[in-house]
C-alpha cells in the first residue's frame, strides 16, 4: 500500500493523474489532476460542465497552443459511467460506448500523444455505477514512437479505504520518461470531497501544480460530492 499524499509529496513531476477508489464508508472516488512546467501548460483552469468538467485558458491572451491541453477531462454518460483521461480520447470512449462498444474498443483506436521527444502517454479511467472501475494508460515502447503499448488494468471489486493511482511521467526529466509498472495502490482517506481535494492539493509540487478535480459518489444513494481547486482563482 502506498501513502498517496506522501507519494506525491516527493514527486516534483508525476505530470498528469488519475485516482479511482472506495472510501472506507463505501463512496466511490474519483481523482484528476494536472500539472505544468511551461506556461502554456500552466495556464489552465478546470470548469464545471453539465457532465463534468473541461480545461480552459485562464489567460486567452496567453494561450499558443492549445491542441493537447484544452479538453473534457471528466464526463459522466447517460448509463451512468463516468470516465476520467487526461486527453480528448474521453470524447473517444463517450462515442464507442454511445456505440454499443466498450473502452478498451475506443482506446485501441488511439496511441499516446504526438509531442515527442516526451511521447507523453494517455491514460484512461472508468468508473461504473456499481464502484468497479478500469483504468488504462497507452505508451511508447522505451520512448520509441513506432510503438504503443496499450495496458488496461480492471478492478471489480474495490477494497474500501483503498484505490489505485496511474499518472503519465515516472518523475521529472528530459525528455519525461513515462509511467511505469501497474498502477499504484494507495489509501483512501476521504470523508468528503472538499477536504480530501485540499489534503491532495497541498501534497502536489507548489511550482508545478495546476488543477485538481474530486468527486465522492455515495453509492446507496447516488449523490456526488464534488471539489474543484485551480491555481488560477
């Protein structure tokens, strides 16, 4: 077991993360975050949308390429999945699964992104109505873009007060390397979105933060509980 904020706390540049867990009082629990060393990357806010959130320029003015860095992190579907990327490849899923598909169908169309000599990897989580969730990361091979490892990882039956963790980057670098091994496995402490998001929040690296989403959904009754913190108020 892994202490998430202790984990994260000594990481300057885990880049962009995904937690899917189980509160020890049966919530289901959803975690994204970003982080930036450029200003391009920096320059970014989540905001709410009617089913999720997306990223959007603080500073418009500011804003010089927004290809890889403007788009839905968090949609909740109409059966009642939600699914967290870090890319645009949530639109992806959302249109397989309208499709009759399921998410490892949408993401064996894709690969990781195009902005070598980073290559950086896509990853991908699902979380069901019933608190099963899946998560997923695409990669290069050792930094070699003429091949995408895809690696899907699914949990059916969360531990409570446990859940895992993926994020794109090993750590801080150049180029990044990418995430490596199974996802992490680390505790759940959360009570309520808010206070989890803050005990998150202040972990990340002050300089390189950028963004943080949680969202608690009670299982039994079916509400949410949800927290946003954006460096950019």
């Amino acid at each position: 077991m892994t202490d998430l904020t202790k984990y994260l706390s000594e990481n300057p540049y885990p880049g962009r993360g995904i937690v899917l867990g189980r509160t020890s009082n049966n919530q289901a629990v959803i975690a994204y975050f970003i982080m930036g060393r450029s200003e391009n990357s920096r320059n970014r806010i989540f905001e709410n949308t009617e089913d999720g959130i997306r990223t959007k320029a603080f500073d418009e003015s500011k804003m010089t390429d927004p290809s890889l860095i403007i788009y839905h992190p968090v949609r909740l579907l109409p059966n009642g999945l939600l699914v967290v990327t870090n890319g645009d490849q949530t639109d992806t899923i959302r249109d397989a699964i309208a499709e009759g598909h399921c998410y490892r169908h949408a993401l064996n169309t894709r690969k990781f992104e195009p902005d070598g000599p980073n290559w950086t990897p896509r990853i991908s989580g699902v979380m069901k109505p019933d608190g099963a969730y899946n998560l997923s990361i695409l990669k290069s091979l050792d930094s070699d873009p003429s091949c995408c490892c895809r690696y899907f990882f699914e949990y059916d039956n969360p531990v409570p007060g446990t859940g895992h963790f993926i994020h794109t980057y090993q750590r801080d670098g150049d180029p990044l390397p990418s995430f490596q091994g199974e996802p992490r496995r680390v505790n759940i402490d959360a009570v309520d979105a808010r206070s989890w998001a803050e005990s998150l929040w202040n972990s990340l690296n002050q300089d390189n933060k950028v963004s943080l989403y949680v969202q608690l959904f009670d299982l039994a009754s079916g509400q949410r509980d949800i927290a946003i913190i954006n460096k950019h108020c």
